[in-house]
C-alpha cells in the first residue's frame, strides 16, 4: 500500500511523506480547563495514516479561530495530552484510505473545516504538516485561492452560510430584505456582509469601527453605525430589520435585536449568552431565533462546494490581518486574544505562502 501510494505521489510531483511532522499540541491538562499559553508548544510526532473513509492531507494553511482555544472549557477533560489542535485546513491529497469513494485522487488540492461530531469532541488537529480527515469534510479549493486564503476560511464561512441559509429558508434571500450584521470587520462578520448580498439581500447594516468603514463599505455594506459613537438598537427603527446576525456575541444582545424584528424576523447569534431572554421570546413568539453550531450536515463537502463555487464567482473574499508561521503558533493565538482582528488570522506550515487578495468586480 505505501509503496503504491509513493508511487503516486511521486507521478503526482509531491514528495513522499515523511515519517515525522510538526504539530501544535496542548502539552498537558490544564487545571482549571481553560486555554493557557504556556501550555501551547509545537512538537515532533507521528503522521496519521489515513484509516477507513479517511484521506492524508498535507495541510499548507490553517487559521485561528475562538473554538480553537474554547473546546478545551467544552471537552479538554475528555482529551488524553499531549493533545492536537485546528479545525481549518487547505493543502495537497497525499494518500486515499481504505473505503474512500474515487471523489478526491492524490494530488487534489482541498480545503475543509473538520468537524463531524467526533471532531468537535476531539479537535480535527489540523495545526499540523498532516492531518486525516474524513472524506465527507473535504472539498476542492477554489481555483482563485491561494493555499493561505483557503486556509483562512472555511468555519467562518461555513457558519455565515448555513446561518444564513436557515435565515433566507434557502439559498436566496427575497430582494426587499434588510440584514443587520454585528461586528462587520471580524472573521466572520466581513464574510457574513458578502453572503448577504451574494444571496440577494436588498440592504445590509453592519456594526463597525468608524475608521473601518470604507473596508465594510468595499464588501458590500450599505449602511455603517459607529459603535464607538452610536448604539445600533437606538438608532435603527422599532421593526425595520429582517435578519439580526449577530457576530459579536454581547450578553443583552437578543433582547436589543428582537425590537428591531419586522413581523417573523429572524436572530442568529455565535454565543448562547447572547440569545433573547424568556420574557423577550414571549413578547415576541413571532420571532426565530438561531445559535449555530457548524458540525456534521454544515460543513460536509456539498455545502464548502457551493461556498467555493461563490468564491470563483467573485462574490466572496477573505481578508488575512496577519499571517504566522506554525512554529508562532502562541503568538497567533495571543494575536486573537487582542480583539479588533479584521477579517483572520492565518497559520501557514512551511514558513512562507504566496499571498494574492482576489478582487470582487
């Protein structure tokens, strides 16, 4: 089986997989189950081989994204240490597993968020020069991606769409309707502008820095409110919003977007703390309320596919605030930590990336 494989790979121009990878690791289990630093470190281990329905990725780019450091709260007491991290990935198909359909071949350049259920327990573990990912989580990169930019999106833009999706019941939004998007500059909020109106959303509202404005404006926004100079539930008219996505995340938030509901409006929100109170919803039963969780269905190949088909239709971009090699990895997430990120913050595996931004015409 290995020598067939190194065979292909070397048909396929890639060098045989070594033996021995990078991978950033959490080095042992933290007493209290929260995310420290100190414990991050960048180790030498084993390259998974890929086991029934699995495909061998060598993984180029990756991102930071909050789930990366907040599963530890979620499931690091059911991890063993030292433990692997990342979701994201982009990179090259290097070997196929046993039970594999004939989808993907060596050579494939892919791109996933890995997170069917067992994942989401466990972590992906793609902050790696390797990972095994199940099949059903791997799409074909967009052709007008570099490796660093396709790394940098598939969560936050896998979550927007299917919170989007669920909001338009279905893949387009009707021409007359209005979409407020808090926290228009973070990873998920600069995607969530462009899919609103890539799905047909007349007028979209974001939240944002003021000295942000034209970068919210060049996505598609059609309207910013200051937060630093204006509350968004104060000025916007009672019932004269659609859609709330909600991408900061702030307690009270829910109670604030459901006055600004039409009749069967639609509230998403990142956070559970974020969603409407009891009273609230009972005021409002007219109003839906989501929180998503983008695991299984979500992220599944079918849905990266017709995100990238967006992505090659020019009508979805990711901008990169920073980029850090793996080995960098605590500066990365201390980065994060920081706030005020615009758009993601991007982790590559081999030091340098070619990086191009795609222009929207």
């Amino acid at each position: 089986m290995r020598s067939s494989v190194l065979l292909l790979c070397l048909a396929s121009g890639l060098a045989a997989t070594p033996s021995e990878m990078r991978a950033a690791v959490l080095t042992s289990r933290p007493w209290d189950l929260k995310f420290h630093l100190d414990k991050l470190a960048v180790i030498e281990k084993a390259v998974p081989s890929p086991g029934h329905g699995e495909i061998l990725v060598k993984v180029l780019a990756s991102n930071i994204n909050p789930v990366d450091h907040k599963i530890v709260q979620m499931a690091g007491m059911l991890w063993t240490y030292p433990h692997q991290l990342g979701f994201d990935l982009a990179g090259v198909v290097v070997e196929i597993g046993p039970g594999c359909s004939k989808r993907l071949q060596v050579g494939d350049e892919v791109w996933a968020s890995d997170t069917p259920l067992s994942s989401m327990a466990t972590t992906g573990g793609t902050f790696a020069e390797y990972a095994a990912v199940q099949e059903d989580w791997l799409g074909l990169k967009p052709k007008s991606l570099s490796m660093l930019e396709a790394g940098s999106m598939p969560m936050v833009a896998l979550t927007g769409y299917d919170s989007l999706l669920w909001a338009a019941g279905g893949k387009q939004f009707a021409e007359s309707t209005t979409v407020l998007i808090l926290g228009g500059t973070g990873g998920t909020g600069h995607l969530g502008i462009q899919l609103a109106k890539a799905m047909g959303a007349g007028k979209v509202i974001t939240t944002c820095s003021g000295s942000h404005a034209a970068f919210v404006k060049s996505l598609g926004a059609d309207e910013v409110i200051d937060y630093h100079r204006e509350n968004y539930y104060e000025i916007l008219p009672s019932k004269s919003v659609d859609v709330v996505y909600d991408c900061v995340g702030q307690s009270g938030t829910g109670d604030h977007a459901y006055g600004l509901l039409k009749d069967g409006g639609r509230f998403i929100t990142l956070l559970q703390d974020s969603k409407a109170s009891f009273s609230t919803k009972l005021k409002r039963p007219d109003v839906k309320e989501y929180a998503p969780l983008c695991v299984r269905g979500c992220s599944r190949f079918d849905r990266i596919d017709d995100v990238a088909a967006l992505v090659d239709g020019r009508k979805l971009k990711v901008h990169i605030d920073e980029i850090y090699d793996i080995g960098s990895i605590a500066q990365a997430f201390n980065h994060s930590f920081a706030g005020h990120t615009m758009g993601k913050i991007a982790v590559t595996m081999n030091g340098t990336q070619e990086f191009k931004e795609p222009i929207l015409v």
